[in-house]
C-alpha cells in the first residue's frame, strides 16, 4: 500500500483503536452521540466535510444555518479529512463495479460508496449510524453505532 492510502501516514498509531465516521455519525455526534463508542483515533472523509458543507447553505432559517455552520467548523477543528486519492479511485471502481454487477448501480448510495472507498484506501473501518446503507460493499468493515434517542 503507498503512503497515500496508508492511515499512518495522517498520524495514526497502530496501537490505538481506528475507524472513519461517516457522516450519519457526525451528525448524530452533534445530537449527543456517546464517544465511547467510536474508535480511539477518528477519522472522516472529505466526502462527509461536502456533505456537511451543504447543510448551512439549504438551511430555511438563520438559527438552523448557524448550527449547522458551527458542526461543520467544529468537524474541520476535529477531524483529519481523510482525501479521495488515486488508490481511492482505484478502490471506487472495484465497490462500483461489484455494485453495478449484483444489480445495483449505486448511484442512490454514491457518496457511501465515495466513502466506502476511501475507509478500504486506508483499511479502516467505516462507523455507521446506517448500517445497511453497506450492505453489499464487502471490501471495508462496518461497525454499526446507535443514533442517540
């Protein structure tokens, strides 16, 4: 694996407990998510800061877009992104092809597919508050957290 797809190369210790969150969990994380049920070291996707980077912009009132706006700064302060690389791409098409040939094109999941991707570019798990949205990519591990009540 080259350094662009290898987690330790953003820091990571092997000792410690990783996983990238995608952006179910990031959101659930601002409604009070528990962190001890996430990975030592977390990661996110530059796929999850897009997603996020939508949200104050559709916002239909000033307090909602101030709140979103202060997760996603919150979210850049906290988490490394990890990037959509070449061996991202590379892994993408692998999920997509696997996808298109069970059936499915992916299309209704591709950001999850853009994320899946990145998670087995660095081998490592994506935690999920949407399990299922994973169902048929076998190439990542996925680790299933409950939304707060």
């Amino acid at each position: 694996m080259t350094s662009e797809g290898n987690a330790l190369s953003y820091g990571l210790s092997k000792a410690r407990s990783a996983g990238l969150l995608d952006t179910s969990v990031v959101i659930a994380m601002a409604r009070g998510l528990d962190p001890e049920l996430l990975p030592d070291e977390s990661f996110i996707s530059t796929i999850t800061l897009a997603e996020l980077s939508v949200g104050p912009l559709v916002a239909h009132t000033l307090e909602e877009r101030m709140a979103r706006q202060l997760v996603l700064q919150q979210v850049e302060a906290d988490f490394t992104a990890l990037p959509f690389s070449a061996e991202a791409a590379r892994k993408y098409g692998k999920i997509a092809g696997a996808l298109r040939a069970s059936g499915r094109t992916g299309r209704a999941r591709a950001f999850d597919t853009l994320i899946a991707a990145i998670a087995s570019a660095h081998d490592l798990p994506i935690y999920t508050a949407n399990p299922t949205d994973f169902d048929l990519i076998s190439d990542v591990v996925v680790k299933a957290v409950p939304s707060p009540g």
